[in-house]
C-alpha cells in the first residue's frame, strides 16, 4: 500500500489492503486455513504482537490468539473465524477470491462473513498498542465456525490455564454492528435407513427402506408444524419458532427393486430454552414405536440408525451482562436484537464467558454470489474499535 494522504484514515486503508489479501485465501471449511494464518502470524510478528497458535488434532488447521496489552485476566476477545462457505455452482460476476471495490462495496468470498470483520481487528492493532490498555483486548481467529462451530473450543479449553480468562466475548458476525444477545441452536443429523432388497412384485419378501424413510420425514413436518404453532414466546425471533429441514434425501436402485437404503440429512434449529435434543429424541420414538415394527415384520435384519453430527449450542440472553453491557455501550445503542443464524458465540457462553455476537455487514448477504460488505459498515466498525480501546485505556 502506497502511503496515505495527510488526513487518511490508515486504519480504514490498511483494512482494504488486509481484506484482499485474507480472501485471497480460499479457506472453505473442506479446505486447510493455514495459508492465511501463516499470513497473519507474519503480520503480527511484524508488529511486535504475542500469539498463540493452537492446531486442530489434524494439524490441518490453527487458531490464532493474540493479545495486545497486559497478560492479565479481564479482557475482551474479538473472536472471527477464517473459513467461507464454499463458491462452486454459484454465478459470480468476479473471481470470488480477489477483492472487488464497486459502488461503496467490497466484493469477494468471506468480505462480509466475516473476514471483514478479521481485517478491521488486524487493521486496529496499531492503534491498540498506542492505547496504553489497562485491560487486554485479544484477537481469536478460528475455523471450522461454517460446519461445526468447534473451532475455537481448544482455546477456550485453555482460558484461565496458560492463557489470559477474558471478561467479555464480543463475536464479530455481521449484525449490521447492532448487539445481538440471542441465537438460536443448531443440531444436525443424518439417519440411514437399512432394508432388505426384494422384487418389488414381493413387498412381503423384503423391506423398502425409502418407505420407511418418508414416514420418518413426514413426521418430522408434522413436528415441526406443532413447533410452528407454538411459536416464539419471546416474541423475537424470525421465523417465530424452532424449525426443522430436511435438506437431502438418497436411496434406492432401481424403481422395481425394494430399497436396500435410504438416507437423509435433516437440521434442527431450536429457540433459546427449548431443549436442543427436543427433535431427535421425538423422531427415536416415532421411529421405535411405528416405523421400525412395520420396517421389520418381512425382514428382521433392516434397522434405522441416525448420527448426531454436528451440535451447535444457542445463545441465551443474560441480561445486563459484561458482554452486553460493554457493546451497547460501543454501539451507542440501548436495545439488543436477536439473530436467525448460529455462531460460535454459544461455545463461549458454555464456557460461562459473558458473549454477544456485534459485527460490520448484514447476513443478507452471506453466502450469496457476488457476496459484499459496505464500505460504511467498515467504518463502523473501525469506530465501534476505537471506542473499545478507549473504554479499555
């Protein structure tokens, strides 16, 4: 970057230069982050910041937690991750990893979800360090937050051991910097059916495992329409309820051949309160009191067995909290919102850190072909930055 112009925001500049080198980095949650973390150990290593990497079991992939101030207890994580949804099969006007400027906008693969948000946090170091903090302000980078949100938890695993316990937890996903104290939990499974082949002339030879699989998918509509009416007696989010999906469906060999197997991939998403286990343990019984008997009279040897993959924990409100009340603070705002989508916030609210999620850019526009963040929601979020420094000096 060729130096600013007397009067230039640095910090905005140096945050164009360091979002288009963070989505040079195609960091898809299939995919290794390592490049891109090797890019920012260098660039705090250059400005004289401590850090921590923390691999993943594999090795594959690292987090990254720097602290910029005292190593005392008491501080603040600016917590984002480093992977992206994947751009395959998307219509994109731009190659989707090098960083477009158009209209007031950023354009590129992750510029609003949320290597944004990881450029303005790198970008304010150097303000940080001129802050004289009396309170730390830590930087934790992730991965994995797009599949599993388990990312951060080996760090999190080390607060208050051989690393600093942090006070707050601010999570930088884009809220429009708007402070968001509650999301919803997401658990995620697959379940297989396993029938036994026949002649499909021959029903009572055999057991179609596809039949079996409707029947478990109709009732997971059913229960999510009884969770529909009951609605959201907190009146805040959107959609008004815990949902259900079924995303995908496979089985099957050949239209005249009963079903040998069927699987299916299907969600939860369940309001703060409501029991995260809720969907799963209704769908067990509806499975072991109706569909395994009628699956199993030809053929005893079918079964259904489902796996939990991924459980995302929600975030609850806690009101007036340290979290809470330190960014709406910031945001110069009296009101939280509540957001539809999960964020690693939860595993820092099970791990009794104080969390909300307050970030640059609008989920809108996450995931999305052609995906952008503001220029303005940058600024934003520089400001919401610097007012924090000054809180902490």
């Amino acid at each position: 970057m060729s130096p600013p112009a007397d009067g230039a925001d640095r910090s905005l500049l140096a945050s164009f230069d360091l979002l288009e080198r963070l989505i040079s980095f195609d960091t898809e949650s299939s995919k290794s982050n390592l490049g891109l973390i090797a890019h920012v150990e260098d660039y705090l290593a250059a400005n004289g910041v401590e850090y921590v990497k923390v691999p993943n079991a594999s090795g594959d992939k690292a987090a990254l937690f720097a602290t910029i101030g005292p190593k005392i207890d008491g501080g603040v994580v600016l917590s984002g991750h480093t992977d992206i949804v994947p751009v395959e099969g998307q219509a994109w006007t731009s190659d989707p990893f090098r960083l477009r400027r158009a209209n007031g906008r950023l354009y590129g693969r992750g510029a609003c979800d949320m290597k944004g948000f990881d450029a303005i946090c790198l970008a304010m170091i150097p303000e940080f360090q001129k802050a004289r903090l009396t309170r730390p302000i830590h930087l934790l980078l992730s991965y994995d937050e797009e599949t599993t949100c388990r990312g951060p938890l080996e760090t999190i695993a080390r607060f208050g051991a051989d690393l600093p316990r942090p006070g707050a937890v601010l999570v930088g996903e884009p809220t429009l910097m708007q402070v968001a104290d509650a999301h919803k939990a997401v658990a995620t499974y697959c379940t297989t059916v396993h029938g036994h082949e026949a002649h499909s002339s021959k029903p009572d030879l055999g057991a179609n495992a596809i039949e079996a699989a409707c029947d478990l998918v109709t009732e997971l509509y059913r229960l999510a329409a009884q969770l529909a009416e009951q609605g959201d007696p907190s009146g805040r989010f959107d959609p008004p309820c815990s949902t259900i999906q079924v995303g995908v469906i496979n089985g099957g060999t050949a239209r005249n051949i009963l079903a040998k197997l069927c699987t299916f991939h299907w969600e939860f998403r369940s309001l703060p309160g409501v029991r995260q286990s809720l969907a799963l343990d209704h769908f067990n019984a509806y499975a072991a009191r109706v569909v395994t008997p009628k699956l199993t009279r030809y053929a005893k040897d079918a079964f259904i067995e489902t796996v939990t993959e991924v459980e995302v924990p929600g975030l609850m409100p806690d009101r007036g909290s340290a979290a809470e009340s330190l960014a709406l603070k910031l945001a110069r705002s009296n009101r939280t919102v509540s957001v539809p989508f999960a964020s690693e916030a939860g595993q820092f609210q099970q791990a009794e850190i104080p969390t909300v999620v307050c970030g640059p850019g609008s989920i809108d526009q996450a995931h999305q072909p052609d995906e952008f963040i503001e220029i303005a929601q940058i600024e934003a979020g520089l400001a919401f930055l610097r007012r924090l420094a000054a809180e902490l000096s």
